[in-house]
C-alpha cells in the first residue's frame, strides 16, 4: 500500500493548531515573561564574562560555531561522577548478572530474545550490549550500586549489514541516551575486524579506551548535562590499534553503515 | 508545511534579544505543534513557553539561521518532553489525532485507518523518525540533530522507518474501521 503525505497528514493531532497562534494572547505573554529577565542568566561564571556586550552578527557562521564550543566542553565531573576512560572488564559473574538485568529490561519492551555480547564497567557504572536475532543492538546503562540495579539509559540501534574489513570496523555512530533527565551519555557500539586489537576515542582530550570482545565494540561517557542540544552528534577520532602493532586513526563517522 | 527561511540578513549587528524575537515569532507555532503531536495537546504551550525559557537563557547556543534555530528548539523540547515522560530509552511516541479528517469516499476512509493503526504498532523509534520530516518538516540533517544522531543514521533510519510502516500495512487486515475515523463529507 502506498503512503502519501497527504494521508499522514491527516493523521496529525497538530494539523488543527493555527498558524498565528503566536498571535494570541498567551504566546505574547510568553514572550514578554521570558525576555523580562536578562539572557544568559545561568551560564557558569568563567564563562559570563565573555558574554559581556555580546552583539551577534547575523550570518557570521563563526559567532555559531563558537557558541557550540561552549556547549561541548567534556565534564565528566558534572554527571557520572565516578565514570572511568578506562573499563574494567567484567566478571563472569558480573557479565551473568548485568547481562541478565539488560535482557529481561529490554525483552520485557520488545521481545527479541538478545544475547548478551558484552559487558564492562566504568567504576560503579555497568554498560551492556545485547544483539538482537534480527540484528538489532540494544544496550543498557546501569549503576550497579543500587541493590537491584537502576537503569540510567540505553537504547536501540542496528542493524549492522556489512561485516567490517579485517583492520576496520562497523558502527552506528555515536548516540546519545539519557535517564529521562538531566543525565546524559554518549554511546557508540559496533562490529571490530579480526586485526583489530584496541580502540581509543579522543574525547575533547581524554582517551577513552573502547571494550573490545569477540568482535564486538563499545564505549561511552558523560555528556554535558543539558538541556541545550549541540547541533548533531559527536564525531570523534578512534585510533585504531592492530595485532601487528601499528595504529591508525580515522573519525568514528567513516565507520558509519547502518545507525538504526 | 511550513517553509522556513533564512532569519533577515540585515547589514551591521543585531542585539540577541530582537534576534531572539524573531526566532520566537517564526517558531512558536512549529514548537507548540512539535509538543502536540507527543504530549497532551493541552499542554503544549507549555512545553513550548519551557523551551523558548531555555532558549533565552542559552542565548548564544541559538543558531543564526532559522531552519536550525527551528531544530535546536525541537532538540529542547524534545529533551523537555523526555523528562515529563520518564522515558529511560530516549524514544518518545508520536500520537495521532483523535478524529481523522478525511473525505467522504468509503475507501478513503478505510485507508486512513489501515494506515492510523499501522502506525499505533510502529516502534517509537521508527515513529520519530517519519514525524520529524511527514509532520515536523524538518531536513534531514536537521531531523538529526534533534535526534542527536549523525545525518547518514538518520537517512537510513527513515528510510528502515518507512519499510517498517510499509510492511504493518501490508500485513494489516482490511479497515474495519474501528478507529475513531470521522468521515468529513463535502470538506475535501
């Protein structure tokens, strides 16, 4: 059957809203309430005085880019506290039970019967990867503290269509996941080839050593805490070290096949 | 939809708060319609008025042209409407609306509610996706970086969502209607 965008179009539960709504009185007391207060207001104090007298420039794409700058600044102080660079593998016993509480939170959603393919540790954070039979990968981000775990995020993504060269990897990119709050995280998972023996991510300056077993790869770290979205994912350098020893170092991007 | 343009290029500076103005007069209605289509309908100004709230206190993240302006405050939003709702996945639903308007033709009808409840089984994930360009009419480096994904996951997710929704279609016995599909004679 096909689908036009005139049928999904009536399907919209906005279609009705009007167009000048911005008109009515509730959008101009909006407006008014917020732009009462002077801008900016809680930008951490380093930061404010830059801001003094700001004019911005429409169209100076410079103006922009700095402003993201700003918004990326990696903090792992601010979220995860006690996150690490460098994961701990996991026990048997510690994959079992992790492994476990990931299958049952996500198969209790959408029954898929994942396997578990990895599991690590990033001080008191567990983070697992299951693969799905349809190809599917589905993580979990627990903290391990809590007597019966407490999910702090996860999400979907896959399938994975190509197998990766023997120096090379596949991947979904990097996602983002968070708690349903303030806590954010970045996650990238994926597929190693049979020559690849270490993965470290350049995080604004920190190495963030990657997990690599049987094939498979993750990492993740905290995200700024904010409601302010920087404008697309992160996109960070992976240097990629071989069994023979040699490294290379390509953007996670490049690695890019298949992001559902 | 909505066409959005470049917000006025105009020679000199601007000051943040008239640029903001503008962004809030183009905007507002395309928040208000974001929030509506994954929250209660009633609640939308609200969300929207958080959103441009934190907009204003993030001044300097805005971006200067209008199409992105538009999808950084759908990516507050969107952050804004995660949190009401606990979603521990990073998925929101997108609903449909209470009554379809569509014409008076029988077949029309059906068609509309094969495809309304096709879209109540659709993965969230997948739902997101198609909202964001069929209702949100975002581009697709834009419906990225509500998303926070990069623009060649999200082309490939649309393009796994539309086979998705193809497919609940395809295996969805013939309309019976049992939605609450209000036939709108003479309006089309």
């Amino acid at each position: 059957m096909m689908i036009s965008t005139t049928d999904l179009s009536r399907l919209d539960p906005a279609r009705a809203i009007p167009d000048d709504l911005v008109n009515e009185p509730r959008a101009r007391a909006t407006l008014a309430e917020i732009t009462s207060t002077p801008p900016v207001q809680d930008l951490p104090t380093q930061r404010r005085g830059s801001r003094t007298g700001l004019r911005l420039a429409a169209g100076i794409a410079a103006a922009s880019i700095g402003a993201l700058a700003l918004t990326q600044v990696f903090s792992p102080s601010s979220a995860y506290a006690s996150w690490t660079a460098v994961p701990r593998p996991a026990s048997a016993a510690e994959s079992a039970r992790w492994g476990s509480w990931c299958q049952q939170m996500h198969n209790d959603a959408t029954p898929r019967g994942y396997q578990v393919r990895l599991v690590e540790l990033r001080g008191p954070y567990a983070y697992v990867v299951l693969g799905g039979s349809d190809g599917y990968e589905a993580t979990c981000l627990i903290t391990q503290e809590k007597a019966d775990g407490n999910h702090e995020a996860g999400g979907f993504s896959g399938p994975l269509p190509q197998q990766p060269t023997s120096e090379g990897l596949v991947t979904n990119s990097v996602r983002e996941v968070n708690d349903g709050g303030s806590k954010s995280a970045f996650e990238v998972t994926g597929r190693a080839g049979a020559d690849v023996a270490a993965l470290v991510f350049d995080i604004d300056g920190t190495e963030v050593k990657a997990t690599l077993d049987n094939g498979h790869f993750a990492a993740w770290w905290p995200a700024p805490a904010s409601l302010f979205p920087k404008w697309g994912p992160p996109n960070p350098n992976v240097t990629i070290t071989l069994t023979d020893g040699t490294s290379y170092t390509q953007r996670i991007q490049a690695f890019d096949v298949s992001p559902l | 939809m909505k066409h959005v343009r470049g917000l006025r290029h105009e020679p000199g500076v601007r000051e943040p708060r008239e640029l903001f103005v503008e962004v809030f007069e183009a905007t507002y209605v395309d928040v208000v319609r974001f929030a509506a289509r994954r929250i209660d309908p009633g609640r939308a100004e609200d969300i929207a008025a958080e959103a441009f709230a934190v907009a204003w206190r993030r001044l300097d993240a805005l971006p200067l042209e209008l199409g992105q302006a538009r999808a950084w405050l759908f990516g507050i939003a969107r952050k804004l409407l995660l949190a009401h709702h606990r979603q521990a996945n990073g998925m929101l639903l997108v609903q449909l609306a209470d009554e379809v308007g569509v014409d008076g033709h029988q077949e029309s009808v059906a068609g509309i509610a094969d495809l309304a409840a096709a879209w109540q089984r659709l993965q969230p994930v997948h739902q997101e996706s198609i909202s964001l360009t069929a209702w949100d009419g975002l581009t697709g480096a834009e419906a990225a970086a509500v998303l926070g994904i990069s623009p060649v996951a999200y082309r490939i997710r649309l393009t796994r969502a539309r086979k998705a929704l193809r497919a609940l279609l395809d295996s969805t016995p013939p309309a019976t209607l049992n939605r609450r599909a209000t036939a709108r004679e003479g309006t089309q």
